[in-house]
C-alpha cells in the first residue's frame, strides 16, 4: 500500500472518478479485521493501476470517507437518509437485512459497527469475482457475509445510509 494524506487521497478519488477508471474506497476502524494498524484508516483501491492507497489518523475521518464513497456510488450517502432507510432497514437479502438490524441496534446503543463492500476486485474479497458485503460485530466478534453474482444495489444504498448516519462519528 502506498501512504499518502487524507487530501491526496482524495485528490486520487477525483482523478479516478474523472477518468472513468474502475476504483473503490474502505473506511477501516482501528479495530477492523482488515485494518493492520490501531489508527483509524481510509483505503482507495485503484483497480484498474492495480495500486492501493492508504491515510491513517487517530481521527475517523468520516467526512472524507463519505466524500470517496459519493464519488464511488456517485451519490451522496445520506442524501438517502429518509424514514424508509433508517426507519425501516429494507434490504434486498436477508443477510444484509440481519447485519443492518444487529447496526440499528448498536447505533441506538451509541456503539461503533462498521462494514465492507468488497467489490468483486477487492484485494480483500475473499470470494474474487463476485460482490461480498461484511458486517464485524463489535459485541460477538462475528463476521457476517453476503455474496452475490450481480451488484447488490439496495443492499449497498441501505448499507452506506445506516453507516454514515452513526451519531458516534458526527
């Protein structure tokens, strides 16, 4: 992984958006199992460079990883905060809607829940080839997973919203 600051990542993002070229971003907690630092830590996988970047900081960083996940998914994540997404977590897999219901429960318990999109060229994805959605239970250390074929867009829409709506990063 290549190290560079929160604004240079986000000068990638741009370039990449601006390109065309296929990339993804990970908002990684300083307990993630991903994470390989105590620091929380923003990832830009530029997969068609084949090359991954990587910003640390002690801060969440939250409002450049929402910024990186808008330029990825091309809208803003909490543009879709409405009472049909945080109200009532509609997921189109029973496993994402199980991962959102144990996350609705750890926000309103003010506890920190994070998760993964692992694109299906994700150098994380433990399934390479299709889309894989990961929730880390803080409380049970469980991993959950949703594998699929085609690109889960509800699930990733529900998902990203419940995400960067948690009050424990505002």
């Amino acid at each position: 992984m290549i190290e560079v600051s929160a604004e240079r990542l986000l000068e990638i993002g741009r370039e990449l958006a601006d390109g065309g070229e296929r990339w993804h971003n990970h908002v990684l907690s300083p307990d993630c199992k991903l994470n390989e630092r105590e620091q929380c830590a923003l990832i830009v996988e530029a997969s068609d460079r084949s090359e991954v970047y990587v910003t640390y900081s002690d801060d969440p960083m939250m409002d450049v990883g929402r910024a990186l996940a808008t330029m990825v998914h091309g809208a803003d994540p909490l543009a879709a905060a409405d009472s049909e997404t945080t109200e009532v977590v509609q997921a189109d897999s029973a496993a994402v809607t199980e991962m959102m219901r144990r996350a609705k429960d750890f926000a309103a318990r003010g506890i920190h829940w994070h998760h993964h999109i692992l694109f299906p060229e994700c150098v994380f994805n433990p399934h390479p080839g299709d889309w894989t959605l990961v929730f880390e239970d803080p409380e049970t250390g469980e991993t959950l997973e949703s594998v699929t074929i085609d690109k889960p867009e509800q699930d990733i829409r529900v998902t990203e919203t419940l995400f960067f709506s948690q009050v424990v990063h505002s």
